[in-house]
C-alpha cells in the first residue's frame, strides 16, 4: 500500500510526529489503540473521520519503518548512506 498520500509530517502539528491525512491523530495513537486490543472496527467507531484505508496506511508505515531499521542494522556503518 502507498500511504504517502495518508501519512502527513508537519513541523508544527503533533511535535512533527506522521498523522493521518493533516488530522491530529498520529499513526501512534492508532498502533497503539489496535495494540491494546481494540479492533479497526472499535477505532472506526470510536474515530469516525477516520477510514479502513487510514488504519491500513498506519500498518503499512509502521512495517515500512521496521523493514528501514531492519535494513539499517544490516548495513556496516561504512556502508550506510546518510
């Protein structure tokens, strides 16, 4: 999935921490609703500007952070590309 056009970054909003779609909300506070056991259903009900599409573009960046940390930690710090 391209989350590129879900996931927002603003210097000013949230401590420039990625949100969905401008909002307030950040893709942690939705990992972090999904991990303590509520399902997209709950999240979607609870936050209903949000969409299917907005929770599935918060696991895609999160995976997408996770293969980059993962692929980083690989890498010899001669090889890294800052």
């Amino acid at each position: 999935m391209n989350y590129s056009d879900v996931i927002t970054i603003e210097p000013g909003k949230r401590g420039g921490k990625p949100c969905i779609r401008g909002l307030r909300i950040t893709v942690y506070d939705v990992l972090e609703y999904l991990a303590s056991g509520m399902s997209h259903a709950d999240v979607l009900r609870e936050f209903p500007y949000l969409t299917e599409e907005d929770i599935r573009a918060c696991l895609a960046y999160a995976a997408d952070r996770e293969r980059k940390a993962d692929i980083s930690n690989v890498l010899s710090p001669r090889d890294r590309i800052n």
